[in-house]
C-alpha cells in the first residue's frame, strides 16, 4: 500500500500533466496538425549552439574517472566560482563560489532550501497564482502553504495581504518573477516594499523570514523590462536559478541555489543546504553538465522567437474576445475564463482541439494558462479554433 502522502498526490496528479497527455491522445485521432496543445512550458526554442559543442568537447577532453566521478555535493568549485563572477558582472553583486550551490535544476533547488529552513507547520507564504509543484515541495517538510491571492487588475501582489498574512510561524515568502503563469515581472519598487514588509516583520516576531525567488524565466523579459536581482534589496535571501528555459535545458536537470554572505547565519546555511542536496537523494548535480554550463554562461536562447509568438497569440487570442494582461516575461498568457468553471472551459476547448491548463492548478481559478513556447506555425494555424471558441461564448 502506498503511503497516505503519495495517495493524495496520485489523487491529485498534475493537470498540466494530464493535459499534455491528452494531446498525443488527440494527435493520435486527428493528426498533429490538428491539435493546438498550449499545455506544458516546454522550451520550443533549440539549445544554443555551444553548448552541444561544449559537451563533445568536454567529454573528450576532461579525464574520464574526474568528470563522471563524485565532487563536493555543492558542486565543482571552479564551476561556482565562474557562476559567482558571472553574477556579479551582470548584477553588481559580490558572490564567490561558497555562495553558489549547484542543484539538480529549480525543482530540487527549492526542495533543499525548504527542506534547511522548515520546521512541521511552519508557514510559507506563496503569492497566487503560482506554480503548482510550490505545495508538493512545502508539504514534503509538513510545512504549511499560505497562498495570498495577487491584485487581479495587474496580477502583481496585493502587499497589504502579504503583511496582514505574516505572523509568528511565518518562515518564508515564496516569488517567482516572472512569473509563471502569468508573464508579470515584479518591479525593484515591488521587491523594495516586500522587503520593508519582511524587515519590519523580522523585528515583531524576533526570527529570520526567508524570501525565496525562484528565477528559472529571469533570462525571458521583453521589451527592455529589467528583472531586479533580489539579494540587492533583503538580506535573508536565497536564489534558486535553472537553465532548463534560458539555455532551453529542461531535461538536463542543472541549476543552483545562491546563499549571499549577508543572511543571518549564512556559513551555517550554507552547510544545510548543502547536506539537504545529499540527503534529499540528488547526491550533486550532474557532473557533465555542470562542466557544460560553466563554458555557457554567456549564451542565450534567441528570444525574438517567443517575442513572436507572444505578440501573435496575445493578438488572436484578444480579437477572439478573451481578456489577457500581456505578459512581460516567461512564455504564458494568462486568459480569463468566460465562465466561472476554468476546468469547464477547458473541456469545452478540447472540442476545438485547443489545450489549456485551468488556473485552478494555480490557485487562482477562473482564469486558464496558454503556453506559447510551442511553434509559430501552430499558433497561426489555431487562429480559427480560437475565433470558434470565442465565437461560443463572448458572441453569444
């Protein structure tokens, strides 16, 4: 029998998950050419070139027992130095290779930055909507997930709820920026004021709170709009980076945790998070690509293409009668729901072959995440589904 934990989860498994399945359900009966999935954030963009240079070159150049062997489960030291400095020339800050942590991707950089800081029943403050997975790491630590729903206007966080929301078993506010789902890009005016809210709060109840910026989309802004790095504002920061979408690596699984020197405590932090990337089973991050993206550093997927898309589904999707914020950054839009029910709203745009994930996955129901980061073609070839969908409900 498995444990009661895993039976809620498979009770509840993923309905981004769910919905991708059901798109090679419908390619299989329709053909691929019929079906839009706009379910999954699945980078469409390839790998810039170097890095499949790097790995060839890296494999045959590196000595085999050292590059496929254990390192410290912090990482190589060479490989965070030159992550640390690449920091600080982009960001004025001032890292060096203790600072950085390197993690099997975003997923388990969050799982040992919880896992370290986490007593059972401590609270997390997470603002809605948000990533889904952001439950399943709170609870894997019997913390508690205390969503607080963000200003519907402009999706940003409703600050007054944030402060009203902190009390004495708050250990950590959770962001993502930008954001998934929605594209919002937290401005340095936001994280300014979330970090006078935590300051202040720190000294009523005496005891670190924590703010958590989950970045793997830092790399996706457009139209010049600049992503504050957030250890410049509170000191009682981590940041948890990936490179699955600014290299389009998803699958590779490598990303890291950075712990600034500033944080209460932070060589004792450190020496946490490190022994929670062991102990939670990832051992280190993988080796190989840990080497690969130390030569990267400087590459970037070519974002004119989800630019692209963007401006065109933003486009079909709002002349077909839909309300949508346009996105800043990532490669979501976030549509309002015609009816109350977004998961009603989903199954009724299956008749047209259009897959969404309903916002409900998010917290924040009454509203479906459309991914963009599909190919141009698909999204031109879906303006009539959507003009049908609209046609259904907003020109009634």
């Amino acid at each position: 029998m498995i444990s009661e934990k895993m039976q809620k989860l498979v009770e509840d498994n993923s309905a981004i998950r769910e919905m991708f399945e059901e798109g090679k359900r419908l390619r299989k009966i329709y053909g691929d050419e019929n079906v839009y999935d706009f379910s999954l954030g699945n980078p469409s963009l390839p790998a810039p070139k170097k890095i499949n240079e790097s790995i060839i070159k890296t494999v045959q150049t590196e000595d085999s027992c050292f590059l496929h062997g254990y390192m410290s489960n912090s990482g190589y030291e060479d490989v965070r130095e030159k992550i640390a400095n690449s920091i600080n020339k982009k960001f004025c800050t001032n890292f060096n290779c203790s600072n950085i942590i390197m993690t099997v991707g975003a997923a388990s950089g969050l799982n040992i930055v919880l896992k370290s800081i986490l007593n059972p029943k401590d609270e997390v403050i997470t603002i809605a909507p948000y990533f889904s997975e952001y439950n399943n790491y709170i609870e894997n630590y019997d913390g508690i997930v205390k969503p607080v729903k963000s200003n519907e206007n402009d999706f940003l966080p409703n600050l007054e709820e944030v402060e009203n929301s902190i009390n004495e078993k708050t250990k950590a506010i959770l962001i993502n920026t930008p954001n998934n789902p929605t594209g919002v890009v937290y401005s340095q005016e936001i994280i300014e004021k979330i970090a006078d809210i935590m300051n202040k709060k720190e000294k009523e109840y005496n005891h670190e709170i924590y703010l958590i910026s989950d970045e793997p989309y830092r790399e996706l802004a457009y139209d010049n709009i600049e992503v504050p790095y957030v250890t410049k504002y509170y000191k009682n920061t981590f940041v948890v980076y990936s490179y699955s979408k600014s290299l389009s690596l998803p699958g590779e699984r490598i990303g890291y945790v950075v712990i600034p020197n500033e944080m209460e405590n932070s060589s004792q932090m450190i020496e946490a998070v490190t022994i929670a990337n062991r102990i939670i089973g990832c051992v280190n991050a993988p080796s190989l690509m840990q080497r690969v993206v130390a030569e990267c550093l400087d590459e970037k997927v070519d974002l004119e293409g989800y630019e692209k898309n963007r401006n065109l589904l933003y486009k079909i999707v709002t002349e077909s009668g839909f309300e949508c914020v346009k996105p800043q950054g990532a490669f979501y839009l976030f549509v309002k729901s015609p009816i109350a029910d977004d998961k009603e709203f989903c199954k009724i745009a299956k008749k047209y072959n259009l897959l969404f994930v309903p916002a409900s996955s998010f917290a924040y129901p009454g509203y479906v995440r459309i991914a963009y980061c599909v190919s141009y073609d698909m999204i031109d070839r879906s303006k009539e589904a959507f003009e049908k969908l609209g046609q259904e409900f907003i020109n009634k």
